[in-house]
C-alpha cells in the first residue's frame, strides 16, 4: 500500500502544480481522470446491469422450472448467461477499480511526507476546510456524501430483488462511517459519486435503449 500512496502522492503534486496550487483541486482534477479513465468500464458494466435486467424472466423460469435439482439449475443458468452474453459479476468491476484509488488517496494524505510538504495545512476553502489532510469541521461533506451517494445509486439500473429500503439506507451508512475522514477523502467521494451520477445518466439515456432492460 505504500507503493500506491507514493504513486498517489506523486500524481497529486502533479495536479497540483498545473491545477492553481490548491490540494482541493488537485483532487477534484485526479478524481475527474480516474472516473474519465475508468468509462469505458462503467459502459460495460452497465450494459451488463441492463442484460441482467432482460433476462430476468427467463432466469425466473429456469429457477421455477429446476427448483428441486440445483445442479441442473447452475448449468441451465450458466447455460443461458452464456448463450445472452451476460456475466453477472461484470456489474461490480468499475467499482472494485477504484477502491484501490481511494485506499491509496487514504494513505496518501495521511503520509508524513504529505504533512511534511503541507506544513500546518493545506488549504482548499478558507474558512471552511483550512486542511484536506483533517476532517471536515462543519460536517458539510459527510452530508454530500450521502446525497451523491443516493443520486448515484438512483442512476443506475434496479438490482433484481432489490429494496427501495437499501436505496435509502446505503447513503445514510456511508455518511456516517465517512464524517471522521480526512476532507480530502471526502472530496475525492463526493466527485467520484458525482461524476458516477453523470456517467451513469448519459449512458442509461443514451448507450441504453430502454428495450435492452
């Protein structure tokens, strides 16, 4: 994890430099790259969230169908993912790519060489967040948190089976677990949920025919 921090670090002093020689910034800039860079992935993974969807109905009669013999119901199951294009675990790969991001923006601005380098603080809104590497004193980004958090989950195609209750209490759970996180954290949350949300709108408008799903 060491490794990931450094390669972190360095990227950010990069953005840094080119971005107006503010740490908020140069996160919002990194967080903006990783979620561009990761697309072609949030594409994918939507397009198989949507497949998921369409065949649900087969799927549903292949349970009802095979009930009592468990074995014949994978193979007929893994028979027809196969025969639709469908991986039912292609919907989760965007999001396993960027937990290594996070865990190492974590680290990163936890590290003594960032401390070291911001001094007392790094200043991102003056007044508000006077250090990214501390938590927010006004609670403000927990809040935003789980207000993207709600709007990104929204965006995306409905998980068979699943409760308008989990819509509701993901974002609350994440606000809470995330207001004693440094700001920086929070931020880089708050834009990678944002641009999540945009991400996943123009692509279940416009990638998507809504007959698919």
């Amino acid at each position: 994890m060491d490794y990931l921090s450094n390669i972190m670090l360095e990227v950010l002093k990069f953005f840094y430099a080119i971005g107006g020689h503010n740490w908020g910034l140069a996160i919002i800039w990194l967080t903006i790259t990783v979620n561009l860079a990761l697309y072609p992935l949030t594409l994918s993974s939507l397009q198989q969230m949507a497949a998921m969807q369409r065949i649900q109905p087969k799927l549903k009669g292949i349970q009802e169908k095979h009930k009592d013999d468990p074995k014949k119901l994978q193979k007929e199951m893994m028979g027809l993912y196969k025969i639709e294009g469908v991986n039912p675990l292609g919907g989760c790969l965007p999001v396993l790519l960027k937990i290594p991001f996070f865990l190492a923006l974590f680290f990163a601005l936890q590290s003594k060489e960032f401390l070291t380098i911001v001094g007392q603080g790094a200043v991102f809104v003056p007044g508000w967040i006077n250090d990214i590497s501390k938590q927010d004193p006004f609670f403000v980004l927990p809040v935003l948190i789980g207000v993207s958090t709600w709007l990104s989950q929204k965006s995306m195609p409905a998980t068979p089976g699943q409760s308008q209750a989990i819509l509701w209490f993901m974002p609350i759970f994440i606000t809470f677990i995330s207001y004693n996180f440094a700001a920086g954290v929070q931020l880089y949350w708050i834009i990678s949920n944002l641009m999540g949300w945009a991400q996943q709108s123009y692509i279940m408008k416009q990638r998507i025919p809504k007959k698919s799903f």
